[in-house]
C-alpha cells in the first residue's frame, strides 16, 4: 500500500480526522453530562427488565454491541433495526425503548414516532443533536460536541458509546477501565495488517461478544472502500459461508479477554487455513494465533476493550479505504442523515 501525503489526502478523510481528533475527550464529557438521564433509563430497565434497542446504520452497531453489557445485569436486551420494527414489530409495551439516532433526524425515526404517538412512557433516545426532533419528542442523552459531520461514523460510534457507558454506570458497572482506555489511547502497529488485505476483494468482519464493534468497523469499511465488505457473527459465519473464503477474501476478527476468545482463535486458525488473510483485533491477553497478523491490545472485556479497539479500528478502516478509492469519505451514493427509506 503507498502511504498518502497530506496535500493528497481527500477532503472527505480530512473531515473524519477532525472528527476523531476529538471524539475521546467530547466522550469523556459525555459520560459526565449525561449522567442525571442515564439514571433514568437505568430505573427504567429495573422497572421493566427488558430492553428493545432501535437503530440504523452505526448507530444500530452500536446496539448490538451493547446487548451482552446489559444482558449481564439479567436484562432481557435485544437490538433490532429500526426499519425492521417498522415492518415487523416486536411488541413495544412493557419495554424500556433506546432509539438511537446522531442526527435525531432520520426519515425511520420520524415515521416511527408517527405512528406509535410517542410510544411509551419507558421510550427514550440516544443522540448527537439537542435540537433534533429526536431529543424533542423524548427524553434523551445528548453527546458533547453537536452532530457529526463527516461521512462514515467515527465519534458519534465513541459517543454513543460512551452514553451507554454512562447507563451501565448507573446501573452500578465501574466504569474506570473504559474511561482509562479513553483516556489513554493505544497505538499498535497496523501497517503489516492493511499490507495483509492488499490485493482482497471483500473483507468480512467477525466477532462473538464484540461482534457488534466488528458490525460497525464492517459498515464503515464498506462506506469508504466502496468494497463488499460485510459482518457475520463467529457462529453464523461458522454455519456455511465459510465456502466464501481465499486469498481474495480477508477476514477481520475481534477478541477479548472473555469467554468466547476461545471461539474467535478457531475461527482465525479456520479462516487462514481456507486461505484468507486474516487480521486480530486481540485484547484477550492470550498469546497471538499463528499464522495470522496480530493487532494487540492491553487484556480488556466489554465496553473497555470497545473503547480500546474502536479508535485503532478506525483509523485501519480509513487508512484501507484510502488505498482502494481516491475521494474516499466523499459519499456517491449516500448521505449523512438518511431522509427517505
């Protein structure tokens, strides 16, 4: 891959550097400004036990990342797209309701209001926008720091994050390791990782409990690639697709110090037997899988090892997306707040 100069670099990159050079600290500020509504959703999911997390795009990433955090607290949590309720609902009562939604603007949060009349009084949202029609409609954390800009989410993921970090807290998670990973940034070396998917075609992305973290990296490598590239879950990928796999296909995996690292080692040793080059986001503390290449981080689980990885994976999304497409971060086909469905 040939390294960019900065005279090169696109105006659609440019922008994502800005936003990510300030993503870490307007999360920190996020976590501490939402506290007094984090508390309330949080009363709320002890009152109904049950969690319906809604979402496009990113922020619907984001949701399924955070499942397994508060299914830990024996909270029955599902994420599902937005546009998924819309056409086949689940039932709502009964539920605390998490919309998440940077812009708070998107045409499926719109007609989803529309048409349950608010919801529920345990409905909620999550978003970048104070002013949105989101946070007008209901009781919502606010991220630090007004709307993202650039296209591909890169700090409305670390935002939304970190408002869930600040539920979790509420519903009595220490939160020091995750603000420590915000705080203190690691920088492993990636370069012999994106040499590794040179020549792919598509990449898949895969985790077990980071499987959301890798839904996100997937979507965005995608957005700025322009390539197929795509996320399974370890097991679904397992169950299959696996026939897909080469030397034109890379395969991207996430683990952590939790109990399915395990799981996500068969899967990387699979996957480079099949011939795909294959790449480890690993914080699982365990030593590295042969015959794949290894990005490591401190030992972490759950939203630290989120917070940990999430910025590292970014920057190897943007730095891929930049040797396949010369205008990468500039949208073709997209926009940044999605009007029409």
């Amino acid at each position: 891959m040939t390294a960019m100069t900065n005279s090169e670099r696109p105006a659609g990159l440019i922008a994502i550097d800005r936003e990510m050079a300030r993503q870490a600290s307007d999360a920190i500020a996020s976590v501490h400004q939402a506290t007094a509504m984090a508390a309330s959703v949080a009363a709320s999911l002890k009152s109904t036990g049950k969690l319906l997390l809604l979402g496009m795009g990113g922020s619907h990433a984001v949701g399924r990342a955070v499942e397994p955090l508060y299914r830990a607290h024996g909270i029955d949590a599902i994420a599902l797209p937005l546009s998924e309720q819309l056409g086949q609902p689940l039932v709502i009562e009964g539920k605390t309701i998490l919309i998440t939604s940077q812009s708070g603007e998107s045409a499926e949060v719109l007609r989803w209001f529309s048409e349950t009349n608010g919801a529920t009084p345990h409905t909620f949202g999550l978003t970048l926008e104070g002013g949105s029609f989101l946070a007008s409609n209901a009781p919502s954390l606010v991220g630090v720091g007004g709307t993202e800009k650039a296209f591909a989410a890169t700090r409305s993921l670390t935002i939304s994050f970190a408002l869930h970090l600040a539920i979790l807290a509420a519903l009595a998670d220490d939160p020091a390791d995750a603000l420590h990973a915000l705080e203190n940034p690691q920088s492993p070396d990636t370069s012999a990782a994106l040499e590794a998917l040179h020549s792919v075609r598509s990449v898949v992305t895969s985790g077990r409990r980071l499987q959301g973290l890798a839904e996100a990296i997937g979507l965005g490598l995608t957005e700025l690639s322009r390539l197929p590239c795509f996320s399974l879950e370890g097991g679904q990928l397992r169950h299959g697709p696996m026939e897909m796999l080469g030397p034109s296909v890379g395969v991207v995996l996430f683990r952590a110090a939790d109990p399915t690292a395990g799981l996500v080692e068969a899967m990387a040793l699979s996957a480079a037997e099949a011939g795909s080059p294959v790449i480890v986001f690993d914080a699982s503390g365990e030593a590295p899988v042969e015959g794949v290449s290894t990005i490591p981080f401190a030992p972490a689980a759950g939203m630290a090892a989120i917070f940990a990885m999430l910025p590292v994976a970014q920057s190897f999304m943007i730095a891929f997306a930049a040797s396949r497409v010369e205008n990468a971060g500039t949208p073709v086909r997209s926009t940044k707040i999605t009007r029409s469905e």
